[in-house]
C-alpha cells in the first residue's frame, strides 16, 4: 500500500497526479490513501479537487483538522465512504472515520484518527475510539492502516505501541515535515511518525514564507497564501502480507521538483 502526506494546494494536486498513477504501475500497489484536507487552496477540500484526487488511482482520502474549512463539503461528505474525517468527533459529526474497501480480491480497512495533545478541536479519545472500531470490523478484515493526525511524537509513538499488535500499518500526518524513522515495530506493524506534505517545496509547511515571517515579527493577524512553484512528494510504501496482515517492508518516499 502507498500512503501519502499531506496534499496541500495546486502543486501538491499535480505531485500527487504525476507520482501515484506511476508508483501504482511500477510497484504493484493495490492500496492508495492520501491526506487531502489542505488539497483545495491549502485548507478543506471541495468536491471537484475530490474528484480530481480520486481520479489519480488515489483509494482512500484521510483528513484531519482543516476537513471543515470548505463549507460545501458537508454537502457530500455522507455520501463518499472513501472521504473520511477523524473517527473521535464527537457523535453526530457528519461523514465517516473509517472505511473498508475490497482491494486484490482483500478487504482493507482504514481508519482516520485525530489526536488531541496541541490540537485545535476537542476531540474524544483517540484510544478508545480505534479500540471500538477494531473490535467491530475484527471478523472482517486482516489489513487495517490508521492515519493518525496528529501534533507531537510522543502521541503518535505512544498510539504505534498501542496498536502494534492489532493493525498493520500506522503512519502520522499534520506537521507537513517528514520524519526519517519508518520502521516495522516488533509485532508487524508499519509505522512513520509523520509522512511529510506534498506540496509547495519552497513554502513554510505549504504557505508563502514571506507571509509567516510576517506574521512572527510583527504578531499582527496575517492572510495566508498558499505557495506555488516546485513541487515535492512525501510518502511511504509499505509491502503486507494478505494473509497475516502483518508489514514484512517499508520504504520513504520524498520526491523533489528541481524546476
């Protein structure tokens, strides 16, 4: 399967068009999952960049905390199974937190999770939310992967260890900088603390950096613009075995534009 940070913008929707179709044929990949809640001008998602994603042999769209920004969503997120929002909103939030999609004859599980340590929304527990989920679906499904979105380490390795023996892949999203510590935990699991963004490579985490320092020196209220220009690809490819759902590989993939 293929997990990719982050979309954000213009230039992360052409990265992802131009990488995901081509890593799908030369790999084999029968499961596609992308973050997509900055993908429509750098926050929410509307539905046309939706179609736009989705037609790129992307499976499964991921969300966090920016999912709402774009009001016309909640105009469609009932309808698309494969559009998730994380799971631990409160009851009653529009859309779904997790899916099961048929993929090579397989039924695959993904679920969407929020953290909450220096998050902006107030969420339910993480924990208890992926628990009640997993025991429902358990007779269904072998590969679980659990986007988690999240702000610090700490949360995100303490849900890898609490998940290791029970999902097969986990992988961080939200701070839009790739970490270098994709591994396979002792009990088959594939995990990356945070996938990176794809996106504008010459940005501050997507925006105009001239707009970010703008607003550091002077603390004024500030519009941001997302960036253009050269694009950059942050993923991770994880090899499953069917049958154990256990990973047995795992490979970063962080591609840059020079031009």
């Amino acid at each position: 399967m293929l997990a990719v940070g982050d979309v954000v913008g213009k230039t992360g929707r052409r990265m992802v068009t131009k990488w995901v179709p081509r890593l799908v044929s030369d790999e084999g990949i029968d499961l596609v999952v992308v973050n997509a809640e900055n993908a429509a001008g750098g926050n929410g998602l509307t539905h046309e960049v939706m179609d736009e994603l989705l037609s790129a042999k992307v499976d499964v769209l991921t969300s966090g905390n920016h999912v709402f920004d774009k009001r016309e969503i909640f105009e469609f997120i009932d309808d698309v199974p494969v559009l998730l929002r994380p799971l631990n909103l409160p009851p009653g939030t529009p859309g779904h937190g997790y899916v099961v999609v048929c993929k090579a004859n397989l039924p695959m599980a993904v679920v969407n999770l929020s953290g909450r340590a220096f998050m902006p929304l107030q969420y339910d527990d993480p924990f208890a939310a992926v628990d009640a989920v997993l025991a429902s679906i358990k007779n269904e499904v072998s590969v679980v992967i659990v986007d988690f979105h999240a702000e610090t380490t700490s949360e995100k390795m303490a849900m890898a260890w609490y998940l290791d023996d029970r999902v097969s892949v986990l992988f961080g999203t939200h701070t839009h900088v790739q970490t270098a510590d994709e591994q396979i935990f002792p009990r088959g699991m594939a995990y990356i603390t945070d996938l990176g963004m794809t996106g504008p490579r010459d940005s501050v985490i997507g925006v105009k950096a001239s707009l970010v320092i703008h607003k550091m020196r002077t603390q004024l209220p500030t519009r941001f613009e997302t960036a253009v220009g050269r694009g950059q690809f942050s993923a991770m490819l994880v090899d499953i075995d069917n049958e154990t759902g256990l990973a047995v590989a795992v490979r970063r993939i962080l591609e840059y534009e020079d031009t």
